[in-house]
C-alpha cells in the first residue's frame, strides 16, 4: 500500500472515532505560551484560510465547553452578533453551551447548562452524551485540566510570532508531562501556524 493509502485509511479510522464524544481545543498562543486576553492578534492582517480552519473545528462540533471566565467573555460578545457580522455566530449562539464553574448557578446565554465545579467524571459524561466534537476556546484552567486528565481529543494551536512576556500560559511550570503527536500543521501570510495536536500513541 501507498503512503497515501495509508494517511487515507488512518484518516478514515480517525473520523470513525471522533464521531460520538470528543474534545476539540482552539487557542490562540503566542511563542511563549501566552492565551490570556487575544486582543494583540489583531495586530496581525487576517487570513481567510485561518477563518476557514477554525470555520472547520467549530463544524464538526455539536456542544460548546467553557470555563466560567470565558463564559462570562463570550456571552455578550456573541449574544447580539448576527451570521451577517460573523459566519461563526449560528454555531455560538445556538449550540448547547456547557460550563464549568464552583460559583456561577444560572447562565442568560441561551442553551446553556452549568455542569458545576470541575470533575473529571462529569467531562466523560458529557462526552457519551453528545454525539459529536465538542468545541472549547479560551477557558485556559478548564484546558489544563482537561489535558492532565487525558480528555482532549484535538488542541489546536494557532500560534502567532509574537513574545508577549506577561499573561496566563496554557500551561502551568508544574503541570504534568503530556505526550501529544502532530496531526497537522499550516502556515498563513500573517505569520501564524495552525498545529493540530493529538494524544500520543
């Protein structure tokens, strides 16, 4: 068999697995691991092929999982925006919203439940609930849990060529060791690379 026969048949398992329950992460990163408040990504001209890629991630998902924090960011961000201002506001809007959260009892953003404080047990739940990906962006706390725990299907990295020396890291100095293998990668005009991230082998 070819190599292309083989890429074509691993991909065809891949998509067999991922179709019931799995997590897929979106960050925006810089090189030195900066996700806390992406604001200085508009510093760099858009690449539709990125809007594209992401278009993909948030497509193939049925459910939305945030922490409490992003929620809270993400609500009135989305709430009033129209399919018109942004091709990704149907899927923000009016995708079951799940978040994680000690404090928060009631969210106002429509088709959200709130799952309580982390567990891991309530995330595989979940993930036999909904048949298809579920899509998490931000929620930096909710990510290194779910990495430490073995729950992310996808980590899709879109990381930008900046140094920005001050914020929160996706991950933590004293976090555990976790083995991912390359899925993919794509270079755009502005700079930034998408690295798709899988659990090792």
């Amino acid at each position: 068999m070819t190599g292309a026969g083989l890429a074509s048949g691993a991909d065809r398992a891949w998509k067999e697995m991922v179709t019931v329950g799995t997590i897929a992460v979106h960050e925006f990163i810089t090189l030195d691991g900066v996700i806390e408040a992406p604001s200085w990504s508009f510093d760099y001209p858009y690449d539709p092929k990125m809007g594209e890629a992401i278009g993909h991630i948030m497509g193939s998902s049925k459910a939305i999982l945030l922490g409490r924090r992003t929620y809270q960011e993400f609500a009135p961000a989305w709430s009033g925006r129209t399919a018109e201002e942004d091709p990704g506001a149907p899927f923000m809007n009016e995708s079951p919203k799940y978040v994680v959260s000690a404090s928060l009892q009631a969210g106002d953003w429509t088709n959200t439940t709130i799952l309580g404080p982390y567990a891991a047990e309530a995330i595989r739940g979940l993930k036999d609930r909904v048949d298809g990906g579920i899509y998490v962006s931000g929620s930096g706390t909710l990510v290194r849990a779910l990495l430490a725990d073995g729950l992310v299907d996808e980590l899709h990295l879109f990381v930008f060529p900046l140094v920005h020396g001050a914020g929160q890291r996706l991950f933590a100095d004293s976090g555990p060791v976790i083995k991912l293998a390359l899925a993919g990668s794509q270079a755009y005009s502005n700079g930034a690379v998408h690295l798709t991230y899988r659990p090792a082998a």
